[in-house]
C-alpha cells in the first residue's frame, strides 16, 4: 500500500512493541493481504539480527475450520501452532482481514469449542512476549465508512506514525498515563454513569496497568481487574463489537454480585448469549479499561482500536490479567465499549474523575 508507511510501521512493531534482540526468534502472523507490511517487518528483523518466521494465512481460514473441521479440531490444541510458541521467543500479529463479516452466520457453539480448545495455548503465547497490531485493508476501511486512503491516514494516525518520532510520542504518552495510573492505584471504587448504564464495582488491592503500545500497537488505555464478585448494576455498550467477526450490537448487561443474570443485544443477541455460556468465568468482569487515545477520535469496528478512543471505558467479560491481580479464569476475553463523551461520567471513590469523556 503505496499510502501507508510500511517501514516505519515495521521499525515502530521490533523497536517499541517487541524490542528485538539479536538472535531471537519472531513469530509473525497475518493474512496474504498484509504482504507490503509483513515484507517490511522481516526487513525490519532481519536487520536487527533476530530470525523472522512468517506465518500467512489465507482468507478465510477460521470459517473453513468451523465448517470443515472434526471435534479434535474445535476442542484440541494445534500441534503445529503449539510447535512454533513453544520454540518463539516473542510473537506478532498484524491483523489484516478481507472481510469483517467472514463469521457471520458461524455456529456460536462451535466457536465457544474452539476457544475452549485453544485456552491453554493461548496461555503459553501470552506469557511470552508478544504485540498486537492492524494494517489498513479495504474491508476494514468499508467497515470503518472510510476510503482506503482515508483509513490508511486514520491508522498512521492512530499508531502515531504521522509524527516525526513516534516512538517518543508514544514515550509521551506512557508518562501521561503512569501519572493517570498512579491517580487510580488507592481507589477502592468504580463508579460508570451514561444513558443506560450504572454499574459500579471494586478495584481496592487491584494493579493499574500502563497500556503505552508495547503490547498492542496501537494503544492508548489504563486497565485494572474489578474484583471478580462485586459487579453491581446495568451497562449499555452503544459502541457496536465485532466479535470473531459476527457483529453484535447494542449489547446490555445486568450484573449482580458480580455475575451477568440477563444479556440482551440489538443484533448478534445469539452471539453475546453463546459467549456468555463458554465457561462459568464468561459471565463475570475480567477488566476495566479507560481510552486516552486522542488520536483515535470515532469508532471504526475494530475493537483494538474503538476500546482506546479517547473519552471512552471498556469491559471485558471473561479472563482478567493476574498483572492486575484478578483471579478469574476463561477462554473468553472481550471487549465491550461504552462511550462516555456524551454526558457519562466516571467516579472514583464517589468522586468525577471524568465527564464527557474529558478528565477533570
């Protein structure tokens, strides 16, 4: 993509994200599309002297395994994927899909399986190194309501690129949002108000985590784990989620004593209930997230990038990070953004730490 700046994506993923070292070996994942971004990332390895192994995925491979597949491939690991995360030092997707909607119509049950399958080896990767990034494709940009062209800037926006150092922009950011953590580390409570949401819950004990695009690129949020038992209330996500690539929109969810006793959704609603039943930790909250990024100012689709927008909080049903100090335990970890920009508050400790999606 002649408009995206592949090199400077590829220096900003080894030198911020992943901090490559001679001789370490790099996992790298994406689909054929992201050729131009992958080419400049083994560049990028190659000339820091790491071995790059490269991962291409065709469109459309997690429908064909859902259609095709037999019950050890929905409810068994991948040997071969387990092969290369057992032999990688650090690992890096770039997600680059051809179509937003390739699930739609998958069976919600079959999905549950294979995320139950692959929990264990998903473990294993995340307690490597690892980065999470996007490259603009068209079916993003459809998705997104943008021209390629349009998104493409979007993105570089998004990830910083568009500034003359973006890995001292995102250094700015991260000292921003350590005063922003070191803000929340005492609170006991939290407290978040908007159009059909009240919820509240406790933090007292819990981590505050620095989210400054080392992990995922981009980023832009704090994070902490509520306490698994203490979710009280309702919560109204009117940022729509895309969720394995099956939408689910206006999703609602009813807490008590911290586990979800009703769930509804305006579209996808067989989605949500599907991902609710995956294991017992499906139905409690597995982290907070607050949005700072402000170059990340409307949603797109994609969950990486909606949960960071600045002004925005973000709930994740299922398993929490122990970084945080949360304790509850899943094979599902999903993203559900609330948008506060528009008459929401937060409170800490009944106090505003934000209104309008603006910190006071």
């Amino acid at each position: 993509m002649s408009t995206f700046a592949n090199a400077a994506f590829a220096a900003l993923l080894c030198d911020w994200c992943l901090e490559v070292q001679e001789g370490q070996r790099i996992l790298v994942e994406a689909e054929t599309v992201a050729e131009p971004a992958l080419a400049a990332v083994e560049a990028a390895l190659l000339e820091r002297g790491a071995w790059p192994f490269l991962v291409v995925e065709p469109a459309g491979a997690l429908p064909r395994l859902l259609d095709h597949g037999r019950d050890h491939h929905l409810d068994a690991e991948n040997p071969f994927a387990a092969a290369l995360i057992e032999t990688a030092d650090a690992s890096l997707r770039i997600l680059a899909p051809t179509n937003t909607r390739e699930l739609t119509g998958a069976d919600p049950q079959r999905l549950a399986r294979r995320a139950r399958g692959q929990r264990e080896l998903h473990e294993r990767l995340l307690a490597k190194r690892w980065a999470l990034s996007i490259w603009p494709t068209a079916a993003l940009a459809q998705e997104a309501g943008m021209s390629l062209e349009a998104y493409s800037a979007f993105i570089a926006r998004a990830l910083f690129l568009d500034q003359a150092d973006p890995a001292a922009a995102w250094a700015e950011l991260s000292t921003r949002q350590a005063e922003l953590c070191e803000r929340l580390t005492p609170a006991r409570e939290i407290r978040i108000r908007s159009e059909g949401t009240d919820i509240s819950f406790r933090v007292e004990g819990r981590r505050w985590i620095n989210s400054d695009g080392r992990r995922n690129m981009p980023s832009g949020e704090v994070f902490s784990a509520p306490h698994e038992g203490s979710a009280q209330g309702h919560v109204h996500f009117d940022i729509p989620s895309n969720r394995l690539g099956a939408a689910v929109v206006g999703a609602e969810l009813t807490f008590v004593d911290g586990v979800v006793t009703e769930a509804h959704a305006e579209a996808g609603e067989d989605v949500l209930l599907a991902a609710l039943e995956t294991d017992p930790g499906a139905r409690r909250l597995g982290e907070i997230g607050i949005g700072t990024n402000t170059g990340i100012d409307r949603a797109t689709g994609s969950t990486l990038l909606d949960e960071k927008i600045g002004g925005t909080i973000h709930l994740a049903l299922g398993r929490s990070y122990p970084e945080c100090g949360g304790v509850n335990e899943s094979a599902v970890h999903w993203d559900l953004v609330c948008d506060l920009r528009s008459g929401g508050e937060l409170l800490v400790d009944g106090e505003l730490l934000s209104r309008d999606g603006q910190f006071v």
